[in-house]
C-alpha cells in the first residue's frame, strides 16, 4: 500500500480587496479581523470591516442584511460579537460573499508557506512504491498554483519541473498536471518514483526533501 504524505498549505494573511477608497487614492483594503453588528427589533445587519492600506478609511463587507437574529446560532452569534479571527478568514476568503457585495480580491497579496513532511534519498531508493502521493490541505481558496508547490516540495527548478511534466511523470487526481492548475482543498498529487529520480539525477543533486516547518 502506498503511503500518502501530507503538503500542508498556511496562509499568513488574508486576501486584500480591490477597491477604491473615497478618501484617498489607494486602491487596496485590507480586512480588520473584526465584525460590525446592527440589531434592529428582531433583524441584524452583519459586516466585516475592511481598512484602506493608506489612510485607515472604513468599508463594511456584508455578511448578513436584515437576518432575524433567531436563525443565527448562538455559538456564531457570540463569535460574531466577540470579534473571533477565525471566523473573519473564513468569510474574508469567502468568493461567494465577494461575489455578493460585487467585490474583487487581490489573492496575489496572500502569502503562505508550506508544511511538508520528510522524504530521505534513503527512502526513494528502497520503497518498493512506483508512485508517491501527495494530499493538499488548503482550508482557504487563494488559487496557488499547483506547480509552485511541487517545486518547493520536491527541490526542483523550473526546467526540472517541465521535463518531468512532459514525461507524464506527475498527475493530479490522474491527469497531466498543467502549469495553469490552480490548488483546491484536497487535491491529489501523484509522482512516478523512477521519472522522479530520473529528473533528479540528471540535475545532478541528491534528492533531499527537507521538512519545512
């Protein structure tokens, strides 16, 4: 049985907004971590609050527009009201939500790192494995490309990268990676062993993945 590693992607950010501000001539927003709630008798008005890069001006990002308060949780309401980060990523990464208030996000601005565990020149040479698999876990939707990971992941150039994707040698969820492949939440990667190390001994190095944490 193959054994599957784990590529773990972590935003270090959330997504800035592409907005103009009214106030100045920034064109960036980016998110407050923090929410604005308005009770109005039985409904409630939800935002989340955007600041302008440059001068601090304020945008409200709605969440919810005249929701009767009962159809809220109380666990999510008091979330909501105790400002919680987690809660503000999720909708903060949210394309529906975007979508809603006619928004663009700038998700170059997201910056990330990888988490990817250990594979030793030892354990390539004597795994009886012909195909390696990789699982993405990418709980926020920022389209990195697939093939920026591999890189990283597996040590390897650009060139390298391209010569094993033309010897069909790494696939996603059984087809050709494309370089235009972007991540989503648990995308499969598999690379054959043996084009693997065709790739690396023609570069001429030791295929020493180190973990990065």
């Amino acid at each position: 049985m193959s054994i599957q590693y784990i590529w773990e992607i972590n935003a270090k950010n959330t997504p800035t907004l592409k907005k103009k501000c009214n106030h100045c001539d920034s064109d960036r927003f980016h998110c407050s971590d923090k929410f604005r709630l308005n009770a109005q008798k039985k409904n409630i008005d939800i935002w989340l609050i955007y600041r302008c890069v440059k001068c601090n001006n304020r945008y409200n990002m709605t969440i919810f527009s005249r929701i009767r308060t009962e159809s809220i949780s109380k666990d999510i309401f008091n979330r909501f009201s105790e400002n919680d980060t987690d809660l503000a990523w999720e909708y903060a990464f949210s394309q529906e939500i975007r979508r809603k208030n006619n928004v663009e996000a700038d998700l170059e601005s997201v910056e990330y790192e990888i988490l990817y565990e250990e594979i030793l020149e030892e354990q390539m040479e004597s795994s009886e494995d012909e195909i390696f698999i990789f699982k993405i876990h990418n709980p926020f939707d920022f389209n990195p490309r697939i093939s920026t990971v591999v890189r990283t992941c597996l040590h390897l150039s650009s060139g390298k990268l391209k010569q094993l994707m033309d010897m069909k040698g790494i696939f996603v969820h059984g087809k050709p990676l494309q370089k235009k492949h972007k991540i989503k939440n648990g995308d499969i990667i598999q690379v054959t062993k043996e084009k693997l190390k065709f790739v690396l001994q023609i570069e001429n190095i030791h295929p020493e993945l180190i973990i990065s944490k």
